[in-house]
C-alpha cells in the first residue's frame, strides 16, 4: 500500500514561509515520495515550483529563497488517480479571478467521471481527480463566485475523500471532506499574545518542526481561512454522521509515530496493537522483532505482553524513494532486498516472531519471510496488527482490486502456507479498535466492506482509474 499525499498551508506575514513549508514538507516526505511542489501568493502573483522528486531533490535553497510572501502551501504526492508524471505533481494552478489559485490534494474524489459528465468535461483531458476540481473551481470563479463560493459548490457535490489546501490573493483555504478519512490540523506559529502566524498540515509533526503550537483538527467538512488578519471558521460541509471517519490505516501504518490523531499518539496505539496481538495467541519463540518503521512499536508492545525478549532483525535503507513496480516474484524479492537486510547474527538458529502492519497481496511478505529463512531463522511467527485486508480502498489509498487481495481469495492457513510462514496470525477488529479506542470513529472499510461512503463501482470491480 502507497500513501497518498501530504498538504501544508502557511500564512506567515515577516517569516520565511517557502523554508517553513520546505521543513514541513519534509516532515510529511512519507506521505508521498513521487513528487513535490509549493506555490506562494506575493505581488499579486502566484508562483508554483514542483517537480518529480523528493522534497529535499525539487528544491534547491535559491528556489526557496526566491518564493517571496506571506502565503504559502504545499504538496508532496503519491498518485492513486491519474498521472504520475511531472505535470500531475501539485499544487494545481488555475488563472482564474484576481491572481488565479493554486490547490493541493489529499485523497481521492469517488464521483470523477460523473463529476466530469455533468460539467461536459472529458475526463482523460484532466490529469487526476484534483486537476478536475479546479477546473470545477475555476469555472464557478469565472461565473463571479468568490473562491470560498465555489469551493462550497463544487465541494458540495464531490464524493469521496479529501483534505485540501488552496491558495488564493492572500487567503489560504483548509478544507476537509464530511467524513474526515484523511487527517488535517492546524497550528499557532509564535504564541497567543503574539501570535506570528498559522499552519495547517496534515500530520502534527509538520507543526512541530517549524515550531507552531498544535492547536486543533480540522472538523469533517469544516473550512478553515487564514489571512495575515487570522483564522476564520465556516462549516462549509454537512459532516456525514455524528462520527468521523478517519482511516484506520493512519493509525496502523500511514501516519508518523509522533503524529497525534484525534487525541492519541500513533506510537502509543501501535504499542497497544502489539499488546493485544499477543493476549490473542501464545507461541515459543526467543525474539520478537518488527518489520521496519511501522512494525517496531506492534512488536515492542507484543514483547511486553509476551515477555519474550524485544530484538532488532531488520535494517532498513532510510534512503529508498519510489520503488520500482516489480511485476514478478523475482523483482519483487530483489526491492524487499533493497529496503531491509536481516541482522544475521540475531536471526541466526532462533525462533522468531516477526510483526508487520498488513497483508496485501502477500507477495512483499513472502518474499520477507523467505529472507529470514535464508539468514537462518529457525521458526518464522508471523504476527499481523491490523486484520486481513479484504476490499480495495476507494479514499486515497492505492490498493489493488479484490482479485489481487490475498486474504480476499484465501484461507488462513492457505496464506500462511503461500507465505512460507511457521504460524501466522492477524490481530481481530475487536482489538484493533480497542487498540485506538475511537470506536466507531475510524473508516475500517477495506477490512470490512462497510464503505461509510459511495464507492464508484460494483464492490470487487476495478478501482476506475482513469
Ligand atoms: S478503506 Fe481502508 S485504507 Fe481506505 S480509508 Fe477506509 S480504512 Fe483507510
């Protein structure tokens, strides 16, 4: 599974906004590795630099001391709609009103093609989802809506998920779909007496690098405006129920360890996963491990509630970007390779229990498993902390279609024989959500099959990518 993109917005009067969006940017790189932008608002012009690449690749120090002003946002991509070549890299730009708006997106919109349909605009002309609505937004501006107006028109009837940032002559707009699936929240730079300016992000510790102080999350379907005059509030959406929705994967895989959601660390909840898991089952082993990042804190907590000793067995190359689609088992083997290599001397004759996030297609783990095999494991417990992966994401999450979903097509014990595994076991729902403990409060929807929301084909079919 991919991360489908992080957003920040920035309105700073006197600070250097394009470095504090470039160190926010940074914090976020994990959310989207393919490509990078920002776009900035000063002397009645909108700049927008992006390109293919990693934060730290697309922008040189001159490109950021050039971006002048008060006003920025941000965008680092992965793409789970459309083009993943430079020109779909956002902010989007569109010239329309005064200095024109640029956007940047987090999600993915459900309704495209009949979005597209309605407003007479061939789908294939547009580079993703997000490049639709600001055509959408652009030609609501050209009817003589102010930008806010046409966000609440053209937001009003998109489905799916989103938390947005646009920028606009001095505004920068938040906005966040009615479910609340992807994570956005909003930060005080200086202090309250004397307040510098504000941030919105996706993730807290995008606040914190650039010192701003948390303050709140953006509610589902809330717009957030700040000008250099400060923040303003509007519900600009009816939120979807009394719950929100946010993605049970931020807390299991996508998010950073340090991010705070709805209240909880997500280091915290995964310590708890690896808890549970353990309560679940007992199996002899001598070391418990995780599989690097998102596994480490599940297997700390499972160590704890085991008492079987916490090791490390995996290193991991910090360093690898993009992976390259690898099509066969062999590839596929080889990009494992290029991301982890086992510590031999702690694998070597011992029985392990290794603790990774999920399942997908099963493959990455096979081939995983194999490795540690070959650095001489003796026993392979593979423990799961989130439940098996049975329906494609249709919210801004790359997933393959049900089809290609192992656990979808297969028992247990026939994944745990395709995987090569000695035991293997997942955590249940039940104690994943009790692990969040924000029942009822989280899309597990891809776990499920209880979409909160419409998705835009028959269950089990194609994801509709255009
Ligand atoms: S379907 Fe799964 S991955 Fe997608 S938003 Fe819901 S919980 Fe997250």
């Amino acid at each position: 599974m991919k991360e489908a993109c992080g957003v920040v917005g920035i309105v700073a009067p006197g600070r250097d906004v394009s470095h504090l969006c470039y160190d926010a940017l940074y914090a976020l790189q994990h959310r989207g590795q393919e490509s990078a932008g920002m776009a900035t608002f000063q002397n009645e012009q909108i700049t927008v630099v992006k390109d293919n690449g990693l934060v730290s690749h697309v922008f040189a120090d001159t490109t950021l001391r050039a971006l002048a002003g008060s006003f920025v946002i941000g965008h680092t991509r992965y793409s789970t709609s459309g083009s993943a070549n430079w020109t779909a890299a956002q902010p989007v730009f569109r010239s329309a009103g005064r200095s024109g708006f640029a956007l940047g997106h987090n999600g993915n919109l459900t309704n495209t093609f009949e979005l597209a349909d309605k407003a007479g605009i061939q789908v294939t002309s547009m580079l993703s989802d997000s490049d639709l609505v600001a055509e959408l937004l652009a030609r609501e501006v050209e009817n003589g809506h102010s930008l806010s107006e046409a966000l609440s028109l053209v937001l009003s009837i998109a489905e799916g998920a989103f938390s947005m940032v646009v920028l606009e002559a001095n505004a920068v707009h938040a906005v966040r779909d009615p479910y609340g699936f992807r994570p956005l929240c909003l930060g005080l730079l200086g202090t309250p007496e004397e307040p510098e300016g504000w941030i919105v992000a996706s993730e807290s510790p995008a606040l914190d690098v650039v010192g701003a102080t948390f303050i709140r999350e953006i509610a589902p379907g809330e717009m957030v405006t700040i000008t250099t005059s400060g923040v303003t509030s509007v519900q600009l959406l009816e939120p979807a129920s009394d719950k929100q929705k946010l993605c049970i994967f931020e807390f299991v895989y996508f998010a950073r360890p340090d991010t705070y959601l709805m209240g909880h660390q997500v280091h915290t909840t995964r310590r708890r996963m690896g808890e549970l898991l353990a309560s679940q089952s007992h199996v002899p082993a001598d070391i418990v491990m995780g599989v690097p990042d998102s596994g480490v804190p599940a297997a700390e907590g499972y160590a704890k509630a085991s008492g079987i000793p916490f090791g490390y067995g995996l290193v991991k190359n910090r360093y690898i970007g993009r992976t390259f689609i690898a099509p066969d088992q062999n590839k596929r083997a080889a990009s494992v390779r290029r991301k982890l290599n086992p510590l031999r001397e702690n694998i070597e004759g011992q029985r392990l229990i290794v603790v990774d996030d999920s399942i997908v297609r099963g493959t990455t783990t096979q081939a995983l498993v194999k490795m540690l095999r070959d650095a001489g494991a003796k026993e392979v417990h593979l423990r799961i902390s989130s439940p098996p992966f049975m329906w494609p994401c249709y919210f801004g999450i790359d997933t393959p279609t049900r089809d290609d979903l192992l656990a979808a097509n297969h028992s247990l014990s026939e994944m745990n024989e395709f995987i090569g595994s000695d035991t293997l076991e997942f955590i249940t729902l039940e104690n994943l959500r009790s692990a969040i403990q924000l029942d009822g409060e989280c899309c597990d929807a891809c776990l499920t099959g209880n979409y909160p929301a419409p998705t835009p084909v028959a269950l089990g079919a194609s994801r509709g990518r255009w």
